[in-house]
C-alpha cells in the first residue's frame, strides 16, 4: 500500500500540464494590450491563434477570463487577474530557465515590466537604464510610467511585475522593499520669506495660497497633514500636472508639498526651493512593490539593487 501510494505521488508530480506556455503568452500579451489584435501584431502571429490559445485556457479552466466593454476592449475578469499574475510569474522563471542554458552560469537575464510614478519617473528611469547596461546588460525592462492608482491597478491584473511608488494607502496584498526616504518638501519661490527658514510648519502655511497637485492618493495624503491637525490649507490652484505645480510656484503663486523636488531652472520662469516639513511623524519611502502571490526570479534582487542605487542618486530637494 505505502509503495502504491508513493507511486501515486510520482505520477501526479511527473503529469504534463494541460497549458502550454505558448498558450499562457497569448493570453498575457492580450491581457496587457486589452485587444486580441494588438496581441497578434505584438506577437507576429494570426489573431485566430491567440483567440484559439485563450479559448482553449478558459475551456480547462472553466472559466471566463476577459469581458468585452466598448470603452476599454477586453477587460479582464477577477479570474483572469488571477491568471495574469501566475503566467506572468511562470514566464519570468521559464526565461531565466533559458537564459541559464544559453549563457551557463547564473547572469540575471530576462524581461521585466516595471511601472513608475509619473513624477519621478523621468529622473529616475534614465539611472535605471543606465546601471542596468553597465551591470546587468541581459535584463530587458520595459517600463511605463503612470498615476499611483493606475499602477496598482496594473501590478494586480499583470500587466506590471513590479512597481515603483510611495508606500502611502499600499495594500495588504503587496510586499514594498524600501528605496529611499522621501520627506515631504515645502517648495517655494525663491525669494520667499519662508525660503530663509530651516523648515516650515502646517501653521506657517494655512493662510498662504497653496498650489496642489490634484491626483487622488497625492491629493488625499497632503490635505490629511493639515486636517489632521486641525488645519484647512487655503487651495489657491488645483492642477494634476507635475510640472505645472513646479512652474506656478516658481512664478510666485503660492507654495506647493511635494516628497520630491528636482531643480527647476526654466529660462524667464524664476527659481524654486524646497524646506522640510516639521509636522510629518513618517517620512514617506519609495518602495518597490510586488503581488505577495509573485514569487519573484533572481534576476528581480539584481534589478532592485539597480533600482536602489538609482533611488540614491536623485536630488530629492532645491536648497
């Protein structure tokens, strides 16, 4: 019986899965393009193919994976998000699978889809690309940079491995790995009164027009220092653009918060410069997340540590 049994075991652990990973390609590469015929053109292959692969999982799973909205082309459904993020995590290891027969030993090689706030991201990406030529020539990231709800939403139905944001309101079915510390900066004119001070606090601020960056989590986060304490911050202009905020407070109509403050030096649009904030109990962290679920290759330690020493690099504030 006990020799039956293990014999049992072998069979079941040694069985050819039903799905291929030609199959679960298909499906992610439709996934992330929400259109079976960008899939296909993406991919060089029919559309009947890519229709046929995703038919084919749906009918072993049954289950349905995608809806078909006007607006948005195909959407995936709960069990295909689930999906998405398994095939995803089963392509990762297949390529470092082949990437360790090509080359022979271990060398972090294969594709990685990252997503990176959009503020930061044209500081910090470069310096990612850079360090990753130079040490990890093999990794292929492709990245796309977005609002923090839309990378969230798109570290959960696959169509990122991992993103890069701030740890504030993260959810409990992400892992985030610390990058750097981003202390929210008072950003200022330059010729300010306030510019002279060491820091500023909420107090000196409430009656000063506030220029606010007006995406949702970002919008959220900052007028909660001030009710938090009580405060209501007077909003002189609501805008969503980064580079918008930096302008109009350099040309003097109010002051700005923000975790990250690069120079700013536009010709006939004066100067900017940034102060700490005194009343913040946590300093916000950039962090880099992933799906607990994602059980991440090697070549994601490789990546994080050139993400990290990218994160380093940046100038956070104008003195």
């Amino acid at each position: 019986m006990a020799g039956e049994k293990y014999r049992d075991q072998i069979e079941v652990g040694e069985a050819v899965p039903k799905l291929s990973l030609r199959q679960l390609t298909y499906f992610l590469a439709t996934a992330n393009h929400e259109s079976v015929l960008r899939a296909s053109e993406t991919l060089n292959v029919s559309s009947a193919s890519i229709s046929t692969a995703i038919a084919q999982i749906e009918e072993f799973l049954q289950t349905q994976l995608f809806i078909r909205r006007h607006a948005r082309g195909l959407v995936l459904t709960s069990a295909g998000q689930d999906l998405a993020a398994h095939a995803r995590n089963i392509l990762l290891h297949a390529r470092e699978i082949e990437a360790v027969a090509q080359r022979g030993p271990f060398r972090a090689a294969g594709r990685i889809n990252v997503g990176c706030l959009a503020t930061i991201a044209p500081y910090l990406i470069p310096l990612v690309l850079r360090d990753l030529q130079e040490k990890h020539p093999d990794i292929e990231m492709r990245w796309r940079a977005d609002k923090h709800e839309a990378l969230l939403d798109g570290l959960h139905n696959g169509s990122f491995d991992l993103i890069i944001v701030y740890d504030y309101d993260i959810p409990t079915t992400l892992h985030a790995s610390p990058l750097r510390s981003m202390p929210i900066q008072v950003v200022l004119p330059s010729a300010h009164p306030l510019a002279s001070s060491q820091s500023c606090s909420l107090s000196d601020l409430v009656a000063l027009p506030m220029v606010l960056l007006d995406q949702p989590r970002t919008r959220d986060y900052f007028l909660s220092l001030f009710a938090n304490r009580g405060l209501s911050p007077t909003v002189a202009y609501r805008v969503d653009s980064f580079e918008m905020v930096r302008s109009l407070v350099a040309n003097g109509f109010g002051y700005a918060l923000l975790n990250f403050v690069p120079p700013y030096n536009v010709y006939g649009h004066g100067t900017l410069t940034s102060r700490p904030l005194a009343d913040v109990d946590r300093p916000q962290q950039l962090v880099l997340a992933r799906l607990y679920r994602f059980r991440a290759p090697r070549l994601v330690d490789e990546f994080f540590k050139s993400v990290s020493f990218a994160a380093q690099q940046l100038t956070i504030s104008t003195l």
